[in-house]
C-alpha cells in the first residue's frame, strides 16, 4: 500500500443483520501550500503525490503565469513535502482575486473577477482531430492506470491523450481539478505541447474544467459522465469540443464535434449529438 495516498480504517459492516468489523482503504486528502513569489500562499486539499506537477498546472490555468518558461522555481522541500516554493519571472503580477484555500470540489469557487477571466480567454486553436473509434477506447485505457480508485475509491483520474488515443500520462486525485491540473502540469514540466493533446476526465465537466483546458490550449475533452449547463455554453463559446458519456458503445458531442472523424459522416455533426 501506499501509505503517502491511501490509509487504512477500522470500518464496521452490517450484512444480513450481522455486523462485521474490518478494515478498509481510504484515499488520502491533505493540504498543499503553494508559496508565490513569498507573497502569496494557495492552500490545495489534493491527494499527495505529483505535487510539483500540481503545482505547475495550477499556476498556468489559475492564470498566475502565461507559459512555463515564466516559473524560475519550483522547489518541495524534503523537510516540508506538503509546501512548494515558486518563484516566477513576474513577481509584480497581480494574483487571481480568489479565496486562497481551495477544496477537493472546488475550482473557480471564490473567485471575484471570473465573468472578466472568461472574457480574456481566446478561441481554442484548431488543436488535433480525433477519430471516433478513439473516444470509445479512452476509458478502457485509463482504467488500468487508476490504482488509487480500485483500492479506495473517492478520487477522480484525468489523462492526455494524442489524436491515436495513446496516453502520456494519468494521474488520479480525490479533486477532479487537482487531477487535470496535474496532468497540465505533467506536460508543461516535460516540454509536452496540451495543444496537441485531448484530455479524458472520469468526472462530470464542469465550468472551472472548461476553462482550465482553454487556459492551457487543449480543444479537445472527453468524459464519462455529464456536463453542467455552463460548461456547455462555455465549452461551445471557446471553440472546445466537448464529448461526454464516453463509453465503448457510444459517446455524445455537446460542443464543437468538429474535431471528431465520424465513419462516413458527409459533414459536420450537430452539438449534442449521440453517436453509438
């Protein structure tokens, strides 16, 4: 067992009308503070684990920096594993007017000036084209690497992908935010383009999911669960395609199915549209 992101537990479990006591693995939550420029502190309830990549995904889509190349230090100190010490080219840059302790639930929860942050976000690029048959294989491919949630479950998996459906990296966490941002992340400290990639969520899609992909130029989500109303909007409005109910039967296009290679298909399929 890893005991950094899970724990056991005295559970007691009542079957038939008997009671049983056992033991029972629970994943770990614990607090992350990411220190900015030693003027600001973001105080993260995430999984531990990928810390470094947490924290860089963080700082591109909370908007604190523009491009990796701004982070001049990304230091987790061996004394102090549950803090990280940024120091970015920018020191003078305004953070987001936000609540600094963000839960496992919560992305764009606090934040002042979000209608503003959604008006400086751009029109996603072309980004990459993803035919169908590989929206049906994703889940099946990040389900081996979701070891965190076979053991304990309560956490949420995100992954990168390419236009062939193969992973770069998946990453598991008990908040759906903290595991794109750690995927973000992943690529942004390894020089990987997100332009050039889809990202698979195992939760539903909601707002602040939506503008974390814009944040970090992928045009491309896919889910198997549902979208909230506003993240349709959104995802329709930044030019994003946004694909939900993914399973290896079917899938359904909210937004911009574009992107997508239907078998067959003569022109471009209308948003919300089922296919399997």
């Amino acid at each position: 067992m890893d005991n950094t992101t899970q724990c056991t537990v005295t559970v007691y479990d009542h079957r038939c009308n008997a009671r049983a006591n056992s033991e029972r693995s629970v994943a770990v939550e614990s607090a992350l503070v990411i220190g900015v420029n030693a003027a600001t502190d973001y105080t993260i309830m995430r999984t531990p684990g990928h810390d470094r990549e947490l924290a860089a995904g963080f700082l591109l889509t909370e908007g604190i920096i523009d491009d990796v190349h701004e982070i001049l230090m990304l230091r987790q100190c061996p004394e102090t594993p549950h803090a990280i010490a940024v120091q970015t080219s920018n020191a003078s840059a305004a953070p987001a007017s936000r609540n600094l302790v963000v839960n496992s639930s919560c992305g764009l929860c606090g934040r002042a000036d979000m209608d503003a942050l959604l008006e400086t976000l751009g029109q996603a690029g072309h980004g990459l084209r993803v035919p169908y048959s590989v929206i049906y294989d994703i889940p099946k491919r990040v389900m081996p690497a979701q070891s965190l949630f076979k053991a304990a479950g309560a956490t949420h998996a995100a992954a990168l992908f390419d236009a062939a459906g193969d992973i770069f990296v998946v990453r598991e966490d008990v908040g759906r935010h903290n595991a794109m941002d750690k995927v973000i992340g992943a690529a942004l400290l390894r020089g990987k383009p997100t332009a050039d990639m889809g990202v698979f969520l195992s939760g539903r899609v909601s707002l602040e999911l939506v503008v974390k992909a814009a944040r970090s130029g992928i045009s491309v989500m896919v889910s198997v669960s549902a979208p909230t109303d506003v993240a349709v909007t959104m995802a329709n409005r930044l030019g994003i395609t946004l694909t939900c109910f993914a399973r290896e039967t079917g899938f359904t296009v909210y937004a911009h199915p574009e992107r997508i290679a239907f078998a067959g298909a003569a022109g471009e399929a209308p948003a919300a549209y089922a296919y399997g």
